[in-house]
C-alpha cells in the first residue's frame, strides 16, 4: 500500500499540490482525476521521487520513504509510467529497456524477461522506439515500469493522445495486475475511459483533493459536480468531501 500524508509540493513560489492525503491500496486501481493543471502529475512525481516534496510524508507498506531518491524508491517497489512515455527515440525498443536494467542495476535477464511479457514488443526490438505507434510506446513505458517488478504502480495519464480501442486494452492489461495483487495509481483528466475498470479514487482541483470516492459511479459524480463548482453531499460512504485546510 502507497500513503501520501498531507503533500505539498512548490515549484518556487508557486504551490502545485496542498496538503494532499491519498491512500493506494493493493489489489485495486486507484484513479486521481481533475482537469490540466490540477497537480496530478505532481503528486504522482512526488510519489516517485522525481519531485521534492516541500510538505509531509509518503508511505510505502507502512514506512516511510522521504529519504529515498527516484531510483532507491524504483529498487524498493514504486514504477511510474510517465506522461508522454519519456521513452528513448532514437534507441531501438531493447535499448530502452536495457537502459533501465542498468540504471537500477537489474540482472542480466531483466531486459529479455520484460520484452518477452508484451508479444508486439518482441516483434519489434530491434526498431528505433520512435517510429512505434502511440500505443506500442506506451506498452514500451509499461514494460519499463514492470522491470522492477513493482509494488505500486503510477500511471501519469496513460490514455494521452491514444485511440480508445488502445487504451482499452491498456487498462485491460493493468486490471489484470491489479488483481494480482499491485497497487496501481492511475492520473487522468476525466473518467470517460477508465470508468469501467477503476475501484475508487479521488478529484483533485488546484492542488488540493476535493472529494474521495469509494467506487468508480461515486467518483464520475463528484468529479462532474466538481466541474460544475460543487460538490454532492455524502451518500453513505460512497463520496466524501474534503476540506481545504
């Protein structure tokens, strides 16, 4: 389970993410929504360790990771599959993975173990990366992200400028691990493709987390009443609130 415990993140005087607190549990797929420039990728980043978090604490299984840099945090359990895939162009699909292998030290089988879990990748391994299609990258940065054989992990918009067919087959491939047992935190601008696959989660809007939904119906609602500046009362434990401190 992955814990953030009143966030804040600040890029100089500017605050992409207040006092955020968001609870990742395994087995489930956890979705933050909220439109650009809410700080979803902040507070996935802050996760990761790729951003400095000016404020609170975050928790991996109970203990605290603040210390860690990004490739200690990947070593202990946490991958992110970035916005835009970051992936390498001009290095073919096995050198992308290989770089991995050797940026967390990984063994000599990491690369082949990773390009044999998706088939269109072993087709490919040895075209450059940038002449993949969008969906084919994306399984590249997925594969990536999988190499550490991960506890948590943090998709940062996965659907972005992908048609709907693949981005179905996407979530399709996470709700699979998700049952298996990982905690996965997935960053989206609206619910309209992930609706069907997510277990809870919550809205987020100008850096803070407005509301917590505790299924996937619960949190197209208070995302939409968000979007129109409010947000449902409570129905049972379905939506709660939050309270900007």
């Amino acid at each position: 389970m992955l814990a953030m415990q009143d966030v804040s993140v600040r890029y100089g005087q500017v605050e992409a993410v207040s006092h955020a607190s968001i609870v990742v549990p395994a087995g489930a797929i956890t979705a933050i929504v909220g439109p650009n420039g809410a700080g979803k990728s902040s507070l996935i980043q802050a996760a990761m360790g790729s951003v400095r978090v000016t404020q609170g604490s975050i928790l991996l299984g109970g203990i605290t990771v603040d210390r860690l840099d990004a490739t200690a945090r990947a070593r202990s359990g946490i991958a992110l599959v970035p916005q835009g895939r970051q992936i390498f162009p001009h290095l073919t699909v096995w050198e992308n993975l290989q770089v991995m292998a050797d940026a967390i030290g990984l063994g000599g089988g990491a690369t082949e173990a990773a390009i044999e879990r998706f088939p269109i990748l072993k087709t490919r391994r040895r075209v450059p990366a940038g002449v993949l299609s969008g969906g084919e990258q994306q399984m590249l940065a997925l594969a990536r992200a999988l190499m550490v054989k991960p506890k948590i992990l943090l998709l940062d918009e996965p659907s972005l400028g992908l048609a709907p067919l693949i981005v179905e087959e996407l979530v399709r491939t996470v709700v699979a691990f998700a049952k298996a047992g990982m905690a996965v935190l997935m960053a989206e601008p609206s619910i309209r493709f992930i609706r069907g696959h997510i277990d809870r989660g919550y809205v987020m809007s100008r850096g803070h987390i407005v509301a917590e939904a505790a299924s996937a119906l619960a949190l197209e609602a208070a995302y939409v009443s968000s979007m129109n500046g409010s947000l449902p009362r409570a129905t049972g434990s379905m939506i709660r609130q939050r309270t900007k401190p």
